[in-house]
C-alpha cells in the first residue's frame, strides 16, 4: 500500500516543514541564537532544540510516506508519524511550566506567539491524522 497525496497527508508533511525549518529561520536573530546576553549553554540547549525537531520531523515524513503492506500497518505507520510530529510542540507548550520561564525574554515587547504557533501546529497534524485515517478507514482491504 503506497502513500498517496492527500490533504491529511500534506498536512502533515507541512506541519512538520514548518516547525523544523521554522525553528531554524526564526531562532537565527537577536531573540534567540544572536542574543548577545545569552550564555553559551543556552545557545547550546537551543541548538540541540532546533537539531531535534529537525530530526523529529524527518523521522515523521518519512513514517508517513514508507509503504506500508497493509491498512493496519498504514494506519500504525500514520499514527505514529502524526504522534512523533507533535513532540516538537507539544514540548514547546510545556516548557512554560518550568520555573522561571517566560514566552520571550524581558528585552523584547512581543512574545508568546509561540504558544499559538506551537498549539496551531498540533491541531494541524491531528486534523491531518484524522483526515488521512478516515480515508484510509474507507479503503477496502487489509
């Protein structure tokens, strides 16, 4: 069973685009890897954050799209993916439990957008999931 382009799967495919070579675009500026009173650890730490969403949405496309020899393993093989694309912001939404956080540093008057960012880009994956699924739901066959 070959994947096919759906709008769940290219919902998907983008979610998991957009949050990975986003982190890189918008975390390259005087906020985040540019902040000159960061210390080098948390340019580190952000590395290493913007590495492994990276990694994780490599990792989802590629379950989305490897073929699968049957609806339950293409159903396993989707659900997985959509489960791994949300790490990476699903992380992001927690991280503002941890003691003192905040959504941006003092410095700059805007921020927390990535709260909507990270949240907006969840929803799309699970609605991609659940599109995708319900196709593949109607597929006759195993």
């Amino acid at each position: 069973m070959a994947p096919k382009i759906t709008a769940g799967n290219a919902l998907i495919v983008l979610a998991n685009l957009f949050y990975s070579i986003g982190a890189f675009v918008f975390d390259f500026n005087e906020t985040h890897v540019r902040n000159p009173r960061w210390p080098p650890h948390a340019r580190f730490h952000n590395g290493q954050t913007m590495t492994l969403g990276l990694f994780l949405s490599i990792t989802s496309i590629y379950l989305l799209l490897r073929p699968a020899a049957t609806k339950a393993q293409a159903l396993d093989n989707l659900f997985i993916s959509a489960l791994i694309g949300s790490f990476y912001c699903t992380a992001g939404m927690s991280a503002i439990l941890y003691p003192g956080t905040a959504w941006q540093d003092p410095e700059f008057a805007q921020g927390g957008e990535q709260r909507f960012l990270f949240s907006g880009i969840v929803v799309a994956l699970w609605i991609g999931y659940w599109l995708e699924a319900s196709r593949l739901a109607k597929v006759k066959g195993s």
